[in-house]
C-alpha cells in the first residue's frame, strides 16, 4: 500500500533502488509502479514487528506477513484480497530476493506456495527481425507520408539511439549533428548530456523527415522541437507512445501486438542487441546514459532471460 509511510532510509532506498532494477529489466510499468509498493507494504510490516534490517528476515518472518495478507480487507472492494492480489504479493517478494542476489547478497528466506499457477511476466523484448517489420511498418503505418516518414524517425531516435522517452521529446532539430554523425541528447537523466553514434541508415531517416516531412506540419518554423504534433508544438511522451501502438497495428503481427511493447522496450531491445553483438559493456554504458556500469550490467541478466525462453 503507498500510503504506509516508511521510517527507515534502509528500506526506503531499497524500495527505490528496486523500482529502477524492475525498470531497467523491461518490466511492464504496471509490474514496475505496483510491485515496489508491494513491497514497501512488506517492509511496513517488518517495521511493526521492529525488524529493521533484511538480514534478520526469516522464513517464519515471510509466513507471518503472508497469514497478515491472507486475513487483511482488501481496500478496494469488501473483504479479502483475491487470489490473484496475493500472488503479485508473492510476486513482489520473490523478485526482491533474485535483486538481492543480483547485488551479491544471499537473499532473503521464501517458503511460500501460490494460491492459483499464475502466468509470470514475460520481459517484452523485440527480436532484430521484429524490429525490421516496426521500420518496414512505418511504410504504411499512416495515410499521410510525412506521419509515416516521422514514426521512422521515432523509430530511429528511440531504438537505433537507445533514447529514454523523456530525451526523445527535448529533442531539437539542431541535436541532429549530421556532419559528425551523432545525435546530441542534452536532457539526459539527471540532466547528463551525451553524443550517441548514428549509422548512415538512421541518419538517411532523419534527413527525410526533416527535410521532407517536417516542413510539411503547421508552423513547423515556430519551433526547435525535432518531433512536432499536427498542431506544430513539440510532440509529447504520450503522442510519441501513440504512435509506436500505431506502429506496431501496422505490422499486423500478433506475436509483436501480444508483447504490448512501450518506449521503452525499444531501449532495452536494443541494449539486449548490442550485447548479442558482443558490444563491450563499457561502450553500452555511454550509449545508453547510464551513470554506473552496475545498471547496465543487468541487461547481462535478461540476455541470459531471453536466451533461455
């Protein structure tokens, strides 16, 4: 539950830190935003019982707050939380144990039975030959050509340069350094500029939207903004997201509409590719804006995920 308030930095910034493991993994955002909540509710329970540190965490510790969940109403509706609830519930828990070990630590103590056999979540990775049918897409993704030349530049911008959503949209037209074929990201996560590398195809795309696109959108000269709306104003993270729905209705492949891709899977997609390509981790690091090498270091793990499915 969010509303529980926390008093210990420890678990706090746990909390924190797990939310960011789920979402560099590729997790869907309702597993990212509800799954540290779950949690934050477990650590509430432990500040009750007055245990304040993981390491005093025991399996009798996880079947008490398990039997507290069993017998607590569910806010929302009159009486019990469901079946499905206490999964996600379980589910949380279990995740938080394999971060723990992905941090080099033990984990934590876990003997608990689901209540129905639910269907785990499936990291939404593209394969490179579904991303080739999103570019294909883009030829027939809108009736109007400059729509479909822009939903190829945001295919561009958001896989091929590894962009955050966010970046995307603060991008100007003069980031497009076509001379020394980068892109310049100047609304990097907290606020780190970087140059990412474009290829000769990417940079093909871009020069023909904005040359031949962009000019046709109502007073595109009124701003700076790389991606513009219909109305001529900078197009914003949910119009871009749009447009990648669109994209990918398009394809009229099942198998891509079932993963329910966002933005951001582009991201992880293309940083589970570079490793694919043998692509040092280090380089990985730079191209995607990480300030540590220890958060792109989990994309090792989901390789290993995606390889094994």
């Amino acid at each position: 539950m969010k509303h529980l308030k926390l008093q210990s930095e420890h678990y706090k910034v746990l909390v924190k830190s797990y939310k960011q493991w789920l979402d560099i993994l590729g997790y869907a955002e309702s597993t990212v935003y509800n799954l540290p909540n779950h949690l934050q509710e477990f650590f509430y329970f432990l500040e009750q019982k007055s245990i304040l540190n993981i390491n005093h965490i025991t399996a009798k510790t996880t079947k008490e707050y398990y039997s507290y969940l069993q017998e607590r109403n569910n806010e929302r509706r009159n009486g019990a939380l469901s079946k499905s609830y206490l999964n996600k519930h379980q589910q949380a828990l279990k995740k938080f144990k394999e971060y723990l070990q992905n941090h080099n630590h033990k984990g934590i103590h876990l003997h608990l039975k689901y209540e129905t056999n639910p269907t785990e979540e499936k990291l939404n990775i593209l394969t490179q030959e579904e991303i080739k049918e999103l570019f294909t897409a883009c030829s027939y993704s809108h009736d109007t050509k400059r729509f479909r030349l822009r939903d190829k530049a945001i295919l561009s911008i958001v896989y091929s340069c590894g962009l955050r959503r966010n970046e995307a949209v603060h991008l100007d037209v003069k980031d497009v350094l076509f001379d020394k074929e980068r892109l310049y990201v100047r609304k990097g996560k907290n606020y780190k500029e970087r140059f990412v590398p474009m290829n000769g195809y990417n940079l093909q795309v871009l020069e023909d939207y904005i040359f031949e696109a962009r000019p046709e959108f109502y007073n595109y000269k009124d701003t700076e903004a790389l991606l513009i709306s219909q109305q001529g104003r900078r197009m914003d993270g949910m119009s871009i997201a749009n447009r990648l729905k669109a994209i990918v209705l398009a394809t009229e492949n099942k198998s891509i509409e079932k993963k329910q891709i966002t933005l951001h899977t582009l991201r992880h997609s293309i940083a589970t590719h570079l490793l694919q390509k043998e692509v040092p981790l280090e380089s990985i690091k730079s191209f995607l804006g990480h300030s540590s090498l220890e958060s792109t270091q989990i994309y090792t793990h989901l390789l290993k995920t995606v390889e094994n499915e």
